[in-house]
C-alpha cells in the first residue's frame, strides 16, 4: 500500500501527517528543534509510518512546508538585514505600487519595509533589460556600503540589482566584495 506525507515545521511544533489513497490517515505532532529542525520532520515521519505499520519504501511522496520563515518576518525576530541595490532604487521599498489594499481607507497603515532605510544603500551600476552593461560596477561604493554595513551590526545582505536576471555578473562581484 502506498502513502503519501506532508510535513509543516512550525517555530513550536512539526505536524505530520501520512495519508492512504482512500482518505485514512495517520497524524503526528513533535516538537520542533529551533537548531535543528530536521530532527522533528524525522521522528514525525517515523512516528507516522510506525503507526500505520508501513515500511519506509511503501511512502510514495513528502511534501514539506514551513511557517518558520513567515514567523521569523512576522516577529522581526531575523538576521539584521541590509539590503545593496542599484544607485536611484534604494527606496522602491518604500514606494511599492498602486495596488494598495487600503487604498480608500484612511486609517490604512502602510506596513514597515523588512530591511530599515539605514539599512539600504546604493551601489553604482546598471545593466539593461537586454543584459549589456550600462555602467560599469564601482567597487568602491560596493566596498563603503560593506564598511557601512560592519559598522551597524549588519549580518546578512541581500543584493538586488536591477536586471540582475539578465546578466548576473555585477551581483556576483558584489557578492564577493561584501565576503
């Protein structure tokens, strides 16, 4: 008999679940291990499968998700995170789009950007929409925003060039800059 599980690591527990083609189903909850979350989805799995008395092999398919990313933005409870982007886009965090859920509604709030405009700077460059080059990356304002970024505590950088899809080669060098 073949079975299918789905796994969803929260940031308390892991839930488990194995299901048969005909609708039974088997149900675990663990606990999740904050350093290691790999260590609930495996005795969640093993629970299960012991459960319904299967063997490992008779699992066709896994499916996992997990709220421990959502929760970490939720709480601002991540990594400080500063964010590197082509000089002139350093606030399209800020500014976003049209489509407003509260648009007609003055009481509507806008949500905090996740990285904090301190915490964004601007490198110089651009590549077009074709991938070509139009300005070549100046590593020295690559280089002031690392320094920028030692100084405030920063622990993760996110690069996000405009165009980057089209030819990557800036933000790789970038990458290795900020290393």
């Amino acid at each position: 008999m073949q079975a299918r599980i789905g796994v969803d690591v929260g940031g308390t527990f892991t839930d488990v679940v194995l299901a048969f083609p005909g609708g039974r189903i088997f149900v675990n909850k663990t606990t999740t291990t904050p350093l290691d979350p790999g260590e609930g989805v495996v005795a969640g799995i093993a629970a299960v499968i012991a459960e319904a008395g299967l063997e490992a092999s008779q699992v066709t398919e896994i499916v996992h998700g997990t709220t421990v990313a959502s929760n970490t933005i939720l709480q601002k409870a991540g990594a400080r995170t500063g964010l590197l982007t082509t000089r002139g886009f350093r606030d399209v965090l800020e500014i976003g789009r049209i489509r407003t859920p509260g648009m007609f509604d003055l009481s509507w709030r806008k949500p905090e950007p996740l990285v904090p405009r301190r915490w964004r700077r601007e490198a110089l460059e651009r590549i077009a929409a074709d991938g070509a080059i139009v300005t070549p990356l100046d590593e020295g304002s690559v280089r002031d925003a690392a320094a920028f970024f030692m100084a405030e505590g920063v622990d993760a950088v996110a690069i996000c060039f405009i165009n980057s899809y089209a030819h990557e080669v800036h933000e790789r060098r970038a990458a290795a800059l900020l290393r």
